[in-house]
C-alpha cells in the first residue's frame, strides 16, 4: 500500500518503534496497578538501568474480566504522567489473531500474534519445497557462533519442520500486513509467539522459523517460543533449570544469527512468557542476556492480581475479608475457574484449605500461604494457583472488589511494587 515503506530493509523499519533491549511485560487485570508497577520500573532507573513497561493483556482475560483494551490504555497512560516516566512504554495485544485482534488495534502499539493453534497444520506442499529450496544454508552442518557444537541436518529434517511451522508463520505474515494495513508500517512492535503449544521448539527449530518469518518480511522484535519444561501459571519453574539455560543461550545465539544472516530486525529478542515468578531460572537469563550482550522480554501478568489480594488480606478489616470471600467462591468454583488455564496449572485438591478453615485466618496466615516464598513453610502453591485463575470471582464482584482495592490502597500497591522489583526485575534484570 504504502509504496516507500516496503522498500524499507527490516532492520530499519524496526527503528521506527524500537523495543529497548530490556522490557518487563507487566499484566494489569483491573487496570488499578500501572501506578505501582510503574514504580518497579522507576526503582530500576534508580539502580542505573532502563526496563520498560509493557502492559499485555490477553483476548482471554479481557473476555473473563469484560474488560476493554482501551480501559488499559487509560490507565496506562495516567501511570505516565503522574509519574513522570520519560523512556518509552507499550500496551501489548497479548495472544491476539485475525478473529480478536480488532477492539485492540487503536489503544496498542505491541502485537503478540498468536499462532499456535497452525502450528503442525501443513502448509501447501509447494510451499516447503520452495522453501526448502531457498535455504540451503539450513542443510547439512551448521554452525551457529556462540554453539559449540555445529547442527546436522539434511534435507528431510528441514522439510519437517518446515511442515510443522511454515503454515503458521504465514498466518503470522496475514496477521502482520492486516495490522500495517490498519497502523501503518513501523507504528507498532511485532511479537512472534508460539509458546502455547505442546512441546517445546529446539534451538535449531527456532532458526529455521525465523529464517520462514523473515521470508514473511515480519520485522519481529520478540519472539515467545515454548521452552522446555513447565511454565505453570503463577508458581516457580519445573523441569531441568540446566537443560533450561542451555537452550535459552542457544536460542539466543540462533536469533543473532539469523538477525545478520536474514536481516532481521537488530533489536531482535527472546519474549519469555514466563507464566509469572519463574524464579529458579531468572538467574540463568540474566547471566545469558549479560555475558552474550542480547536483550530480552520477561513477560508476567498474573503475579501482581495475586499482589492485590495479598494487600487486600494484609490491611486486614475489609481487605482480609474480601481476600477471604474471593478465596472461598474460587474454591466454590475451581472447576469452572480451572478449565480454561487446565494445561498450565497444577493443583493437588488434597493441598487445599477448606474456605471454614481461611476464613478462620489472620491476615498473617492468608499472606503467608499466598505469598511466593518458597522458604515458607507456610507457603502453598497449590492455593496460589487456584487464587491465581480466580481473578473471575473478583471481577464478578465487580465495584466492591474495586472499591476494596482503592481503600487499601496503600498496601496493595507496597506489595505490587515490591514483587515486581525485588522477586522478577532485580533478578532478572540487574542480578
Ligand atoms: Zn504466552
């Protein structure tokens, strides 16, 4: 459409709306936290280093809220100007497709085109064989800088892979031209993910969908692939932490690779989508991200919904009941609450308090079995992650849950802020 735009070479058109190499994707699910976690971010501009704030949040949970994309721009942007914040900021379509991506297009400017779902879906056969055919690079011995052992492939293996990921790299492609159709080339940053999937893509996997996108001219800035392990939805990594940092370096050396082989955009990085508070690895992506010189994009949401019930319980009076009442029609409804998030969640019924017995607790004793800290005793994970997809219930309760949050305010932010710069950006980010 735009004649002089498409001549534009991918690694310039990127610098247009350049995601900085360190970014923090901070989830908001009723739009009353930017304030406090904009503050996590200032507290890191205090400690001599840039993380910007990315608000997502996904088609799913504005649908369970019944909330708008607009209503996170608000907030958004309020958070800036009250505090001040000069570096850039972002409102991330978090998971959006051609079906949902429309209510998001006007209030952000970070798109995480979503596909998933084509994934192992075979693209047109002629499609891989032209593919194929245009990469002889990926065949045979490849050697990737920063890999000490070089990738043997052969022709068969390429086409594989090419089968499994090409079709979804081209609705990635109709996704991206629809949103420069509808924003123009340059005003917004393209995300890649492909996280939520069943198993995990190989480093080598990686380049070879990176070399399709470039092939798509998706100037991508992130890219969410599936790591290896579990990424339960708020509640520590599980799986092989080494195996982990291993590959998370070797993705890294792909991604440079394939920026100076495929001109891809230079700014080009790992998006985590973390699932929140995936502690036991934050220090292996933060020596990787530090001795290779890449940046990446941590990307929370749940952690800090969590944050305001624990305020909420620990101003105690109204707070702790309502944190109590939230509880209790979660545990009420954890089927229902649990269905949507079943593939990443991990609770053992057995490990759950009755709603009699919370109700019977102190605000210390409601802090302690939610608050992420392993070195509790008290600490339960299986409670933390039926309150983590319980945030319906609060949105059922509509005002009064908000209404709870605005006198308590005080305390809900404290924890917000707290969390998001002591247990993920000071790991993740500074070390
Ligand atoms: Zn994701």
């Amino acid at each position: 459409m735009i004649g002089w735009t498409t001549t534009l070479p991918m690694g310039e058109m990127s610098l247009m709306k350049q995601l900085p190499r360190f970014s923090i994707g901070v989830g908001d699910r009723f739009a009353h936290q930017a304030k406090a976690q904009l503050a996590a971010c200032m507290m890191a501009k205090d400690a001599g280093l840039e993380v910007v704030p990315v608000w997502n949040k996904s088609n799913r949970e504005h649908n369970i809220i019944g909330s708008e994309p607009s209503q996170t721009r608000k907030a958004a942007d309020a958070a800036i100007r009250e505090l001040g914040w000069t570096a850039p900021y972002y409102l991330d379509a978090d998971h959006i497709n051609l079906g949902t991506v429309d209510r998001f297009l006007a209030p952000c400017d970070f798109f995480t085109l979503d596909v998933a779902e084509m994934i192992g879906k075979p693209a047109d056969a002629a499609d891989v064989k032209a593919f194929v055919a245009r990469h002889p690079e990926l065949i045979g011995t490849v050697s990737i800088p920063g890999i000490t052992e070089p990738f043997h492939t052969d022709e068969t293996f390429v086409t594989n892979v090419a089968n499994k990921f090409l079709a979804a790299v081209q609705d990635a492609g109709k996704i991206y031209r629809y949103l420069v159709e509808k924003k123009g080339e340059g005003n917004f940053v393209p995300e890649v993910s492909m996280d939520e999937t069943d198993s995990p893509q190989t480093p080598v996997e990686l380049l070879i969908i990176l070399a399709a996108i470039a092939d798509e001219k998706i100037p991508i800035q992130t890219i969410a692939p599936k790591f290896t392990g579990r990424f339960n939805k708020g509640v520590d990594y599980v799986g092989d932490a080494a195996q982990f940092s291993r590959e998370f370096r070797e993705d890294i050396a792909a991604i440079a690779f394939a920026v100076a082989k495929y001109g891809l955009p230079a700014n080009l990085k790992l998006s985590v989508h973390s699932g929140s508070d995936k502690f036991s690895i934050y220090k292996s992506i933060h020596d990787a991200v530090i001795s290779t010189g890449a940046g990446v994009h941590l990307k929370t949401a749940g952690t800090t919904w969590l944050e305001e019930i624990i305020g909420l319980a620990e101003a105690g009076g109204q707070g702790l009941e309502i944190a109590k009442e939230v509880y209790r029609e979660a545990y009420d409804h954890r089927e229902e609450l649990c269905a949507p998030y079943a593939t990443v969640i991990d609770i053992d019924p057995a490990k759950l308090p009755t709603p009699v017995e919370v109700d019977g607790w102190t605000s210390e004793q409601f802090v302690s079995a939610l608050r992420h800290d392993q070195s509790n005793p008290a600490y339960n994970a299986s409670l933390r992650q039926l309150l983590h997809v319980g945030f319906k219930v609060a949105a059922k309760m509509g005002d009064r849950y908000l209404k709870a949050l605005e006198s308590n305010e005080e305390s809900v932010a404290r924890n917000v802020t707290t969390n998001l710069f002591d247990r993920h950006i000071r790991p993740v980010f500074l070390g």
